[in-house]
C-alpha cells in the first residue's frame, strides 16, 4: 500500500536514537504528570525530539526560536493535541509574548535554546520548576550571571563532547560544503577554498573542502591552532595571502568582522564569500552594500546570492547575505539528521535526569553527566554496528 509521507516522517524515521529512546520512554514514562515548556526552533527534526518527551509523558507547551518557526511543523504539533504559542517571526516583542505564554504555564521542566526561557524564570520563578536543559554555548553564556537566581539543575547539552564532535566538527562542516553546491552548483575541484576559524567547526569545513578536491588553506587567529592546521596537512598562509588566493572563503570564528570592506582590494575576481558562524556579522556585507568601490550589486533572488561588482572590474559573490549559510537560502537543511539525533537523545536523557531527581541545584548550568555521553555514545554505536 502507498502512503504519502512528508519531511516530518522522513525525519522521524531517521532519528533512530530518538525513536528507540522514545519506545523505552513509552514504558518507564519519566514525566508522568510533568510538564516541559521549550523554547527551541520548531523545525522537523525537533518535532522527533518533542515527541520522544511526550512518549515518556510529559505534556508539551511549546514556543520555538526568532525568525526559525516553520510554519508546518507548528500545524502538526497543534493537530497533535500539543500546546504551541509560536509564530514565523522575526519581530522580538512577538517572540517574547510567546516565551511568557510559555512561562505563565507554569511547565516542571524548561528546555531551553539560548537562554530565553530561563531568563524570565529567573526574574519570576514558579515553585515548581524542577530545571532542565540548556542547548547552546550563547545560553549558557547568558545564563551564567544568573545562576545564584536560577539555583536549579541546568545542563548544558553544547558542553558535551559529543555535541561537539559529531555537530560542530563533522555536521557544519558537511553541511556548509553541501550549502556550497546547493546556492551556486558549481564545482570544487581544484579550487582555493580559504578556511577562517580552526575550531570544531572549521576542522569540519576545512576537511569537507579537502575532501572534495579542493586546496584548502586555514586562518586562524591562535598560532597554536594555526600550528595544528599546518600539522593537519592545511596550508597556513598570513591572511592577506590567504583571501587574495581564495576562490571560496568561509569564516567560521563566532567573531565579527573576520572579512571586511578593508579587505576588498584583496579579494580575488569571481570568489565566493560564505558564513557558517552564528551571526551574520563575520563577513561585512552591510559595508560591501554601501562601500564607495561597489559599483553595482546583482541580487539572485531566489537563489540567495550576491554578486558585487567593484569599479576596477573585478566582482564576487555573497551567499545567503552572510547569514548561515547552512540555514539560508534555497530549501536550507541545516546539520544532518543523525548529528542531530545524538544532541537531541542527549536532551532527552538530561531532562530525564532532572524530571528523576538525579542531579540537584548544585548542577546550575553544567556540563551534560559523563554517564550521559557515555550512554547515548554506546547506543549510537550499538546501532551502527
Ligand atoms: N552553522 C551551524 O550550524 C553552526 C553549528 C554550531 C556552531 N556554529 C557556530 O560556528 C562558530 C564557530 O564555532 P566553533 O565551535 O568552531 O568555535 P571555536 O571557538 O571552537 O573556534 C573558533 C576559532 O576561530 C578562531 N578565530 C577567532 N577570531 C579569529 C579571527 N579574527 N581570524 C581567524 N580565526 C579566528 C579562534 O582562534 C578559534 O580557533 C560559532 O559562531 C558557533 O556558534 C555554527
């Protein structure tokens, strides 16, 4: 018999680690009579993370992230009787109207990304409030202030190793290549492709890159992380030598203005500028839009790209405005299913944890437990074996 599936099935059906999370938590029910209020981007592949929390119990009140709530995922999760006060904004006061609604419910647990939840039950916590879990590392950063107020068990699921490793390093760096090819279909063989930022994530891009026929050279602010660039087979050139070679730069340092309108002289005819950092500010596009050399832009609507064209005749290209570029443009996918998959499993297991009692307030934004990795790595593994 034919079914007509969707992306939410095709999702669902890949986070193996979810679902078999999920048939577990369908037995041992963790949050029976709990509520969890999130606050994270509502997209396919947390909808196989919200269900594995309602599976075990719990009873789901939802809001997503600014600019990142699709509209389909919301429909589905209301059609499954789950509470959702989001919408496709990028306005903040909305945003925040969506947060409080969210808070007012007074859920036991808050999932949390980037720290929006947590901060107004700091200001105005409810009795009840367990804790919970914290995705990324500009959350805990924001929440660490606040941690004598919040004085409840709050983990950290970026802090994990394997959140490290398996997203940062080896997804963005897939994903960013893929996103390459997606916006311009063309080629990277042979090509000059100049890495900024040797962190996990550029590791990954600069692999990615290697991996695919191109000659990849790494900046990175650290000698020590340029050392171990160079020790990785990398060309380290100095930087000016590094952009004016470039046909591809991608910059990947969580930094701001990494390239700018200074650096226009040096950019190469025809490159291809791209972002996989988090802000949109590490590649100056606003500048190039309004720099005194830029003699015309042509914007490739649909596609999502830039080309500036510079009074000396030289011209090069923009992708996704400098935003990620993994999350931008035409039909944006983001990391792979199963990168995310294990962060959401880590999730899942940490909220178990504090729903059981099993770390208390002295746990206020930490690390995900060791016994944690140690498990949802052996489950991974157990699968692909
Ligand atoms: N696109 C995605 O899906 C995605 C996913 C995870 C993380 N991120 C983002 O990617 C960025 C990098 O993350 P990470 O985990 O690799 O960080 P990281 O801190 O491990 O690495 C950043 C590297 O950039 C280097 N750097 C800083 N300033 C520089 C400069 N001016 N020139 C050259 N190098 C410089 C640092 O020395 C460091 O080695 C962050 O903004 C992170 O939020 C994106």
């Amino acid at each position: 018999m034919e079914k007509l599936a969707t992306r939410i099935d095709w999702i669902g059906n890949s986070c193996r680690l979810l679902k078999e999370t999920a048939a577990e938590f369908e037995n041992t029910r963790p949050f029976e009579g709990l509520s969890i209020g999130t606050g994270i981007h509502l997209e396919p592949k947390t909808v196989a993370l919200l269900l594995t929390l309602r599976a075990g119990g719990a009873r789901l009140i939802c809001t997503g992230n600014l600019n990142s709530t699709q509209p389909a995922t919301v429909e589905f999760l209301r059609a499954q009787g789950i509470t959702v006060f989001a919408t496709q904004t990028t306005d903040p006061v909305a945003h925040h109207r969506s947060l409080e609604a969210v808070v007012a419910e007074k859920p036991d647990l808050l999932l949390d990304n980037g720290g929006d939840l947590f901060a107004i039950a700091a200001e105005r916590p409810h009795a009840n409030l367990l804790g919970g879990t914290e995705e990324t590392t500009s959350g805990r950063t924001r929440l660490l202030p606040m941690r004598d107020k919040l004085a409840m068990p709050i983990l950290v699921i970026n802090d994990s190793p394997i959140k490290q490793f398996a997203e940062n390093k080896h997804a963005v760096g897939q994903s960013l290549f893929e996103s390459y090819m997606r916006f311009t279909n063309r080629s990277t063989n042979g090509k000059r492709v100049t890495v900024f930022g040797y962190g996990a994530c550029g590791k990954g891009t600069a692999a990615a890159f290697r991996n695919a026929f191109s000659t990849v050279r790494v900046v990175d602010i650290d000698p020590v992380t340029s050392l171990e660039a160079h020790l990785d087979g990398f060309i380290t050139p100095l930087r000016e030598q590094a952009i004016r070679s470039a046909d591809v730069i991608a910059t990947v340092t969580g930094f701001p203005d990494i390239v700018t309108a200074a650096d226009l002289p040096l950019i190469k005819d025809g490159a291809i500028l791209m972002n996989g950092g988090h802000f949109p500010r590490e590649i100056d596009v606003a500048a190039f839009r309004s720099h005194p050399d830029v003699a015309g832009i042509d914007r490739y609507e649909a596609d999502h790209i830039e080309t500036f064209h510079l009074k000396d005749g030289r011209s090069f290209h923009v992708l996704g405005g400098g935003h990620m570029a993994n999350l931008a443009g035409p039909r944006p996918l983001g990391n792979s299913v199963e990168s995310m998959d294990l962060g959401f499993t880590l999730q899942a297991r940490c909220l178990e944890r504090v729903a059981k009692h099993g770390v208390g307030a002295e746990s206020c934004i930490v690390p995900v437990p060791a016994d944690i990795d140690a498990m949802v790595a052996s489950a991974y593994l157990d699968l692909a074996r």
